[in-house]
C-alpha cells in the first residue's frame, strides 16, 4: 500500500511541475490516481505503456480569439477553447462552457472527468470539453448570436460528427445550440449531427434537455435501491436553478419527493412547503425566458426565504442534489449534511464537492455518487441523439427515457463491481476503475499514439 502512495505522490508532484496554476485540474486527476494507481502498479502492461502518464495529456488544445461587437457598436475580445482530451473509444464528446471563470485548467478538469464519464456511459464517446469567458449574463439573444457565430467561426474547423461533436454545459443551453449549428452549417456546407442538445426541429433528441438531472435521479434511486430506500417521502436539497436543478426537480416531485432548496449564485431560496409543480414551472419561465434571478421566488410565493450568498447544504434534508458547480461543498457543509441527517448525496454537477467533503461522504458511508457516474445522463443522451442523427430517425420519448434509464442502472452496476468493499460501495473508486479500465484497454490495444 505504501508503494501505492509513493507512486501516487511522484506521479502528483510531476503533474503540479508540468502544470502550474491549474487547481482544479491537479484536484480531478489526484482523486483518479489515487483510485487507479494499485491497478496500475499491479498491471505491468498498464505500467510500460506509461497510461495514466497519457491520459492527463490532452491529445490537443486549440486556443483561438473570439472577438465580437456589442449593440452599441464596442468591440469585445474573449478567449475561446476546446480541449481534445482522449479519443480511444470515441470521438471528441463534451459541452462548452461559457462563464467569465473559464481558463485551461479549469477546461482541463472538465474534460479529464469527460473521459471516465463517457467510458461510463456505454456509448462510444471519448472525451473533450471547451468554452469560453464569456458571459452570457445580462447579454441580449443578439450579442450572444455574434459571439456564437465569432466563435464558431474558429471552432467549425477542428470539429465534425466523426471527429468531436460539442454540446452545452453552464452559460450554452439551447439558444447558444442553435446560433452555434447555424454558423456550423454555413460554414461547412453540411447538415449533420456535429453538435448535441440541438432542438427539436433540427435534429435534437427528445429527453435531452432532462436528462441530466433526470439521469442523476434515477442513479440517486439506484443507490438508494441498495439500502432498500427510495425516494418517495423524502426530503431534497437541489442546489443551482439552471436546466440540471430543474429537472432533478422535477423527477424528484415525479417520483414522490419534496424539494426545499434552490439557488443561483446570488444565494440560495428555501422552501420548506416544498417546490411543487406550479411553483417549479414559474422557475422554469423565470430562470429559461425571462432569464431573471432565482432571489425572485421569493417575491412571488410567500413562505419562501431568500438566504443571500449561502448555498442551500444547512438545511435539513434526507436528499442531496449539487447542481450548481465545481466545489460547491465544503468540508464543513459536508459534516453538516450528513448531521442533518442526509443519506444520499447524487451529483448533477461535475466536481461540487471538495476533496475533504468527499472524505467525510465516504468515512461516514453514506450513499455518495460522484459526478463522473451520478450526472453521466446527459453525456449518454447526447451519445444517443448522436446515433439517432446517424440514422437521420428520432426515437419516441419513452425509448428514449428507457434507454436513459438502463444506461444510469449499468453505470451503477459497474461502479458496484469495481468499488464494493465489504458491505459498503465506494462509487468514487468504482467509477474511476470502470472508466480507466475500459480507456485504458482501447489504449494498449492502439500503440503508442
Ligand atoms: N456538459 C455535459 C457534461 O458535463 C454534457 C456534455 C455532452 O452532452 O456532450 O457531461
């Protein structure tokens, strides 16, 4: 065992060297490492091809200018970014991300999680992941058509439904789908599925919009499975009030449960009546066509309290869904949920628990799925809106939840085979070793490229 963290800590200490300034991106892989590395030290063949050496070395980086004009006629120039991770088992898969807190290592993290995600999935799909820091906030449709347009403008060029097919991830829902494709297209002269999360009348799949956060319920319901536990009459708290915090919410009321929380990065609104239908409807007009402040709830349904700049983890619950973002929860927060007496911790978001939160999850063992497996709905989903556009057919929604939900079962099923310990699973080390284990073959198989 104490090879194991020496190599762990040599192989870390090279990383940090080669990659300074990059916290998010050291945090994703160490969490890796530290899962893989005895596979790695007892596979002489994983050891000699140098595996992991190659996997946190992006195959490519394309950094481009995106400059674009307001509407009063100023010129604004942001940085755009697509992030070649790991093509193995597939092409290029993963979102953009547009928000003023983008740079490379905060991409690299994203798309190093992409890899194992996808592998996850079942689905051939490797991993990518891009952006920009750019914000949409407070943007009218047409500026965010030119820096669409300005940034695809660059991208059009190194992407394709073979080669790496991009969709949406924080700040590009589906209003920066359509003025993406709509460049795509110009520029390429072709209609074809080189983007997902596209809407319906052009090639989009029905459920993807849901699927993350539906996806994320269903692995919750999963888990809880395993402990004879489910999720009618439980208490959530869903943090973020984006497309994954409304749809979690929305299964989670579908499936019997009670939602308290929301938020934004404002601050956090509970709601200790519960977010029903009506109200969550409301939330979805709010936050996705009159693009307003998640604090607004509060004006419209008395009851409800606005805690400005708290994040929702000190409010009592059974059920907890990060929907948000990256180290969203603290070790503190983390102590306090599992006192409040929280059982299950899904993750929507990629990364929202720091490392030490993650340790208090898995010393107390409650039941904890990481990211990398719990939100994996949305990637898979794409993964089939890929093969429907590869058929120029769409599947019925039915198919498509269906298919969803026996994607999210196999993916619990795998984390179970590689994380269970003695009466205990460890999702964190079984969705790491099933997701390395599936690239990593493909590697050895291919050579040294
Ligand atoms: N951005 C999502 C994720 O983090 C979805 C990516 C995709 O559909 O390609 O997995």
């Amino acid at each position: 065992m104490s090879k194991v963290i020496d190599s762990v800590s040599a192989f870390m200490e090279r990383l940090v060297a080669k990659n300074p300034s990059q916290p998010e991106f050291i945090q994703a892989v160490h969490e890796v490492a530290e899962s893989v590395m005895p596979i790695i030290e007892s596979t002489p063949a994983y050891r000699k091809a140098r595996l992991l050496e190659r996997l946190v070395e992006p195959e490519r980086i394309i950094i481009f200018r995106v400059p674009w004009v307001d509407d009063r006629g100023e010129v604004h120039v942001n940085r755009g970014f697509r992030i070649e991770m790991n093509s193995a088992i597939g092409p290029y898969k993963g979102g953009l991300r547009f928000h003023p807190t983008v740079n490379l290592g905060l991409l690299k993290f994203l798309a190093f999680e992409q890899v194992f995600k996808n592998a996850l999935t079942t689905i051939m799909m490797g991993g990518g992941k891009g952006g920009s820091d750019f914000d949409p906030k407070g943007k009218t449709d047409n500026e965010v058509m030119r820096f669409c347009q300005s940034f695809m403008s660059e991208l059009f060029r190194h992407i394709g439904p073979d080669t790496d097919v991009p969709a949406g991830d924080i700040g590009v829902g589906g209003r920066e789908i359509g003025f993406l494709f709509g460049q795509y297209k110009k520029l390429a002269n072709r209609f074809c599925g080189v983007l997902t999360g596209k809407g319906l009348e052009y090639g989009g799949s029905l459920i993807r919009p849901e699927a993350t956060g539906y996806g994320s319920v269903y692995f919750a319901q999963e888990m809880l499975a395993t402990r004879g536990e489910s999720i009618k009459g439980k208490v959530a708290a869903v943090s973020g009030s984006g497309n994954v915090a409304q749809f979690t919410t929305e299964k989670v009321l579908e499936l019997g449960g009670k939602v308290v929380t929301l938020s934004d990065s404002n601050g956090t609104i509970v709601d200790l009546d519960g977010i029903n239908e009506e109200k969550l409807a409301w939330v979805m007009d709010l936050k996705n066509v009159r693009r307003g402040r998640i604090g607004e709830y509060c004006d419209k349904f008395k009851g409800s309290e606005f805690r400005a700049n708290k994040r929702p983890w000190d409010v009592k619950c059974d059920l907890a869904f990060p929907s948000a973002t990256q180290n969203e929860i603290s070790a503190e927060d983390a102590r306090t949920l599992v006192g409040n007496g929280c059982i299950c911790v899904s993750e929507g978001a990629n990364m929202p628990t720091e490392p030490e939160g993650v340790d208090v999850f898995l010393g107390t063992k409650i039941l904890y799925g990481p990211g990398k497996a719990a939100n994996a709905g949305g990637v898979a989903v794409s993964g089939l809106e890929m093969a429907q556009n590869s058929q120029f057919y769409h599947w019925r929604r039915e198919e498509v939840d269906a298919r969803l939900q026996g994607i999210m079962r196999s993916i619990h099923e795998n984390c179970v085979k590689y994380g269970a310990e003695d009466g205990f699973v460890n999702y964190v080390r079984g969705a790491n070793i099933a997701g390395f284990v599936k690239v990593a073959e493909a590697m050895l198989a291919q050579g040294v490229v």
